[in-house]
C-alpha cells in the first residue's frame, strides 16, 4: 500500500516576489513548509542571484506547471559593460576587459539582432546537461566542454535607462528557455566592449505579476495561518492561454475517469489543446475532437 503523503492537501498557485540570495529549491521548501502542503513545485528557475516572480504550484496545479514554462515571459536587468566574467554574472571571476563604451545608439541598434527567432548559446555555469551532467558542476570541476546553441524566441528587447558609461538597463520579453546572462555576454561581444549581468529582475510570467507577488518575509510573518492561505490563486490562472469549455454533468463523470467526456464547444478547432470546466473548476485538459475532450491530464480537486 502506497504511503500516503503528508501534510495538507492544497491545490493552486502561490506567487512568490523572490529575493536575492536564495535558489528556487529553497523558496518552495519555504513555501511548502510555510503552508504544509503535500506538494509543490516551481515553473521556471530564477538564478539565486535575480528577484521576482516565481511562481510555485500547489497540488494538482503541479500539472499545469509546463503552460507557465510555456508562456512568454519578461525580464528587466542591468548589464555591466567593458567586463566579461566566467559566469556571465557578477558572481563569478572577471575574465576579460574593455575601455570600449558604446553611445546609446550603437547598443539601441545592436539590440535590433536579439529579437525574434535566435539560437543561444547558454552560458557554461547553467543547469544545462552535458552527456547527463550539469554543465554548471562541470564548469566548477575545470572540465573543458562545448554548450550547443539552441533556439530561443525573443519577443521585444529594449533599453529602458543609461545610468553611466558602464551601465545599461535592458528589459527583455521571451519565451521559454531564454538565460538573460547569455543576452548580456553576446550583446558585449557584439558591441565589442564585453559584457555581464549585474540585476536581474522577472517582472512577469505567464499570468502572475512580480508586483502581485508575496514577500518571504510576509510569508515567514503568515506561516501556517489561514491569512497565507488567502494568497493562494486558483489552479486554474495556469491555464489562462488555453481555450476553457463546459463539460456536461455525463462529460464530467467520464472525464473524472480518464476518458473522453462530452464537452460544450462553439469556436474551437478540431485537436485543439483545450481544458474542460465543472462550475468554475478545471476538470481536465485535452484535446478537442468532435464534441469531446480527449483528456491527457485529469484534475482531482
């Protein structure tokens, strides 16, 4: 017999306004602690360094985790220009130098390239597998290894201050998969002055913004009190790019069941991704075939 779980049994999101210092991992035990949930789970890593939104799913909003990773979402960061480091951040070792400084419209014209559909190379201090390891843990052992390029599609990238000569702030939306440290290392290149990232801030995904977000410290201040609880959001904001239909009360039983259960329909399209609604709950998302749901994951809630 399965050991059953313990701790409460909680489903929806809690959005978190991280704060420096601290990895992703931990903000979740934090939060699964604080609430005593059986189950919680992030979407999207933020460096320890960057702040901002992280978005920890609860329970069955566990399985709705890949629509957020999916979505697009936005970045503001500052890059320090004229030094490159090992990490592409300001926490690793100074490797190269510049006394080149580009005019705002040399760094405004440059940006014109990171947009769009690009292939990006990660940065070698990343969570990234080489041959089944992490490429940050064989960055740290000195192991010499090559991070292939993949694609990355850059929504819009613009400059939104020039504090001094040796800095610019830059605020950059994305899809998924994009290392902003990565941004700031090939805009240096391409500017000829080097470059690396000293704030990093995610001020949306997906549905949840960084200014809706609760602080660690208010959360350590509602620990395991009913006025925590009152953060949570509905399961169903993860689904929010997904068209929603009603399900009929047969639909509901069949698709309670795993199987596909009739579902109300007007403008969708044949195989469509789509989720089913109960009342307001999410029951199941799918795909959309001929007056049915064809569930591939199924909410208890």
């Amino acid at each position: 017999m399965a050991r059953k779980r313990k701790g409460r049994d909680l489903s929806g999101w809690l959005v978190v306004d991280k704060p420096a210092g601290l990895t992703s991992t931990a903000v979740v035990n934090k939060v699964r602690w604080a609430l005593q949930a059986q189950k919680a789970g992030h979407a999207g890593t933020l460096d320890p360094e960057a702040t901002g939104v992280l978005a920890i799913a609860l329970g069955e909003a566990t399985k709705t985790v890949p629509y957020i990773t999916e979505a697009l979402k936005a970045y503001e960061f500052t890059v320090r220009l004229g030094q490159a480091t090992n990490t592409d951040d300001a926490e690793g070792e100074v490797i190269a130098q510049s006394d080149a400084r580009p005019d705002d419209a040399a760094i405004k014209e440059a940006l014109h390239g990171f947009v769009g559909e690009i292939m990006q190379v990660p940065p070698k201090y990343s969570a990234v597998k080489i041959d089944g390891q992490r490429a940050y843990k064989l960055a740290r052992d000195g192991e010499a290894f090559e991070v292939e390029a993949r694609p990355l599609w850059v929504e819009e990238l613009v400059m939104t201050d020039r504090p001094d000569a040796d800095h610019v702030v830059l605020e950059m939306t994305c899809g998924k998969g994009g290392y902003v440290r990565a941004i700031a290392r090939d805009l240096g290149a391409v500017l000829g002055c080097f470059g690396h990232v000293t704030r990093l801030r995610r001020i949306w995904s997906g549905p949840f913004r960084a200014e809706d977000g609760i602080t660690l410290d208010e959360i350590d201040k509602l620990a395991r009190t009913p006025e925590l609880d009152a953060y949570i959001r509905p399961l169903e904001e993860g689904l929010g790019e997904l068209p929603e239909l009603r399900c009929t009360d047969v639909g509901l039983a069949r698709l309670k069941n795993g199987n596909p259960g009739m579902v109300i329909a007007s403008d969708v399209d044949y195989g469509e991704e789509c989720w089913a609604s109960y009342e307001g709950r999410a029951v199941a998302v799918g795909r959309y075939k001929a007056g049915e749901l064809h569930p591939s994951r199924v909410f208890n809630q």
